[in-house]
C-alpha cells in the first residue's frame, strides 16, 4: 500500500465521459457501494469521498448530458490530481470521447494524468464493442479495460489508482 508523509492526504479524482458510459457505477465500485443495475442519470455532479491507506480520494462524478458537461466540467475540473475519461468501448463513444480527452488536456494542461477507461468490457462478445486494445490505440492514452458492475473489479481499478498516486504524490514532492 501506498504511503503519504501527511494523514490523510487529498487527492481529487475526476470521472468524465458522455451519458450511461457507467461513470456513476464506476463510483459505487470504488467507493464500495451496491451496484444498481438501473440506469439514473447523474444530475449535475455527485462527490464521495473514499479512503485508501493513507489518502483521502474526494472522487468528483460528473453527469454525462451535455448542459451538464458544460455548465459544470470546466470549473470543477480545476484542481484534479487524476482524470478518468470512461467510454462504453462502442466504436462511436469511443471516438466521440476523444474530445473529452482534448477538452481535459486543455483545462488541465500536462499538469494531470489521464486514463481512459473501456468500460463494459462485459459485453464485448456479444455486441461488437471493442477490447481495451482497440481503444487505446485509438485513444492515444493509456487505457483500462472495465466491467464496472462487477465488484471483483475494484482491485484491479484500485491499483491503476495507486500507480497514479505514486506519480501524483511525486509531482507534489517536487513542488514542495
Ligand atoms: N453490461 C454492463 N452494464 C454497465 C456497466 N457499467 C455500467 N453499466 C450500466 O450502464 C447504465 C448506465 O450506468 P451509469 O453508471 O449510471 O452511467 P453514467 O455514465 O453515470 O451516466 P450519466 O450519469 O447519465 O452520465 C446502467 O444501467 C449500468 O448498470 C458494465 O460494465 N457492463
Ligand atoms: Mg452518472
């Protein structure tokens, strides 16, 4: 696990991506709660905080529709440690999400790292949405393939989360 010189140490996580990709599900995961397979909208923004060894992540959930993305993404981005670009791994999010991708560059500059997420990898067999691979390649940024209803998964989307943090926490050192 992870080591912070401070107790609870901040970090803020940001979840970006367009409606029903499972940003919202992805949340729960992390933050441990039951998963609900039925689809509510995320009006605005949501924030929970979740603890992980030392650190405190203030994890930012931003609704998908487009007045929300709007209204609320450039100002409440401000100040990420790490972003989470997730897509649903079709063909046509995927390549829409890569103005998400520029938009979070361009509001955070080389400052934050950014990982996009495959989300429902689930479903890759049966319905033609692509492997993680295939996104990546097409994102041009490092890419983690997800199943986010399925809580097995939290470790392995915890220790993308602690590789991160490592490079965060190091960034902080320097500017310190
Ligand atoms: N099969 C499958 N379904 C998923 C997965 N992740 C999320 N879902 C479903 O996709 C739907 C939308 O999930 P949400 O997490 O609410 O989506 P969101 O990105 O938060 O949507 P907005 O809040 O509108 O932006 C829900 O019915 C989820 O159960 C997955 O990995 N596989
Ligand atoms: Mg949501």
């Amino acid at each position: 696990m992870l080591r912070s010189t401070y107790i609870d140490e901040t970090v803020k996580v940001s979840i970006i991506g367009f409606p029903a990709v499972g940003k919202t599900t992805m949340m729960k995961m992390l933050a441990k709660r039951p998963i609900e397979k039925k689809y509510l909208p995320t009006q605005g923004f949501d924030l929970k905080t979740v603890q992980f060894g030392d650190f405190k992540l203030r994890i930012w959930d931003f609704g998908g529709q487009k007045n929300y993305l709007k209204t609320y993404l450039k100002d409440f981005v401000v100040g990420s440690d790490l972003i989470f670009i997730v897509t649903d791994s079709t063909p046509k999010n995927v390549l829409n999400s890569r103005q998400l991708i520029d938009y979070a560059k361009e509001i955070m500059g080389d400052d934050c790292p950014i990982i996009a997420v495959a989300n429902k990898q689930d479903l890759c067999k049966t319905d033609g949405r692509m492997d993680y691979k295939r996104v990546e390649d097409l994102l041009h940024t490092k890419t983690l393939g997800l199943t986010a209803i399925d809580p097995e998964e939290r470790r392995r989307l915890m220790k993308t989360i602690e590789i991160e943090l490592e490079k965060v926490m190091f960034r902080r050192s320097m500017k310190e």
